[in-house]
C-alpha cells in the first residue's frame, strides 16, 4: 500500500453492516468499495447481538441495519447501540414501507430510512447524508411523515428526578442500572418511569427515547 493508499483508508467513514440476507451485505459492500475509498466496510451481522457487539468493539462512523433480523427486534436496540458509541450514525435499509418503522426508526436517533428497492444513487445519498449528520427519507415516505409530526409535552412537566430518569433511559440504561445510578430502589424507577409516561403520554422506552431526542434531553 502506497502513501495515498494508506490516507485514503485510514480518512474513510467506516461501516458496519447489519442484514440477515447475504444477497443483500454482498451488495451493499459492493456498492461502498466503490465509493472511491469514501467508506470502508469494517463488519458484517446477520443478527442484532452480533450487530451490538460490532458496534462496542470497532466504533464504525455509520451502521447501515435492517429492521428484520435475527436476536430481537432491530430498532428496539437503537437505544442500546447509541448508549455503546453515541455517536454512531444509522441508516435503516429496508423492505418496509411502512410509515411507522420509519418513525420509530428516525425518533430513536437514525439519520436515514431507505427502501432495498432505491437507485444505488439514492442509497449512496442516504449514506453521505447520515455521515455529515443530515437526515434522508425514501422520498415516498417523506410526505407522509411531515404530515404526522407528533406534538409533544413541554418537558417543563418533570421534576428534576424525572428529567434525570428520562436522559438515562434514553441512553440506553436498564431500570437496574438506573436504579444503582441514583441509589433508590429498582422499584422506585419503575414508579417514576411509569409517572413520566402518563405525564408524556409515552408508553414504551423507545417512544421514550424518541421523546428526549426531539426535545432535546439528549444529544
């Protein structure tokens, strides 16, 4: 490897790709090693622990995730990846077209919701996009996603103690974990998690999650 070889490898985005479909990660690299050196495929899983432990371990610059894979439902651990490496980028690569993954998917942190079915242009788009911190949205999706904006609770509702058990549920903590954090009972988050909900009108913890990120709890 020559000097502008090695340059060039070492100011590419790195890339985790996470897709239970060989066909499909076969493709995807392909369409990265062309990219002209722009991204490096670092890892591939066929499933979300695998996902999970790519991520602590390598810190890719962008993690491009199905929404179907093997060990759990993919987007429900958006809140555990981002807690391992904050400032991870994610793009979901999907066959769903389906209003509400997408939601979720852009309101636990992803910064691309992309059909299989796009241009490789397109594809390519979403990816510059999530790596400089823009949002990309298959444009079918777009429109029907700005028509439904949710509107959300003033967070001047919670108390400080809320406040602090919502920006560590949002980071991807457990209610043990928070319990010992704050050195109260698990019980006692529990409580407090379940009094933020209804104040929130919230009911899951990636709904949760969704909410610091919009309102700015969380970075």
């Amino acid at each position: 490897m020559d000097v502008s070889e090695k340059s060039l490898e070492l100011t590419a985005f790195t890339v985790v790709i996470a897709d239970d479909h060989d066909v499909v990660r076969d493709g995807v690299r392909t369409l990265l090693e062309r990219s002209g050196g722009e991204f490096r495929v670092v890892a591939e899983a066929a499933d979300v622990p695998a996902t999970l432990e790519h991520v602590r371990q390598l810190h890719p610059d962008l993690l491009i995730l199905d929404v179907s894979m093997p060990g759990g439902p993919s987007l429900s651990s958006l809140p555990y990846i981002f807690a391992s490496h904050p400032d991870l980028k994610v793009v979901v690569l999907t066959m769903h077209e389906d209003p509400g993954y997408a939601r979720q998917a852009l309101a636990a942190g992803a910064h691309g919701y992309v059909l299989k079915e796009a241009e490789p242009a397109d594809l390519m788009q979403a990816f510059r996009s999530a790596v400089t911190g823009a949002k990309y949205v298959h444009p079918r999706l777009g429109a029907v996603l700005a028509q439904d904006a949710p509107d959300d609770v003033d967070p001047s509702v919670l108390n400080e103690r809320e406040l602090e058990v919502v920006r560590l549920v949002a980071r991807g903590h457990t209610n043990a974990q928070i319990a010992e954090m704050l050195h109260v009972p698990e019980r006692g988050v529990k409580v407090t998690r379940d009094r933020v909900g209804d104040k929130l009108g919230v009911a899951s913890r990636t709904e949760l999650t969704a909410y610091a990120r919009r309102v700015s709890l969380i970075d």
